[in-house]
C-alpha cells in the first residue's frame, strides 16, 4: 500500500497524494485524483477542488 500524504501549500490549495476515500455529506464517493487539489479559499469553480 503507498503512503498517504496531506501537504498544506502558503496561500494554495490542500495537495492529497496516495489512497484516500473522499465522501460528500450524503456519503457518496467524491471522484477521486492521485494527487488531488482541495480548495481553502472557498473560489474555486469546482468546490472543493
């Protein structure tokens, strides 16, 4: 299994790199990238990525 890393970038977004299971607030699988972006600023037009 790979590791999973969680890198918080100055002014950027949060970097998710390895096996992680996303779920909105229903439950439901969020599509999943490897590494993935998540949005802090709340800007972005594909929240929360």
């Amino acid at each position: 299994m790979s590791e999973t890393r969680i890198q918080i970038l100055n002014k950027g977004p949060i970097i998710v790199a390895g096996h992680v299971d996303v779920v909105d607030d229903e439950g439901k699988a969020v599509r999943q990238h490897d590494p993935m972006a998540i949005c802090r600023c709340g800007q972005s037009g594909n929240m929360p990525f």
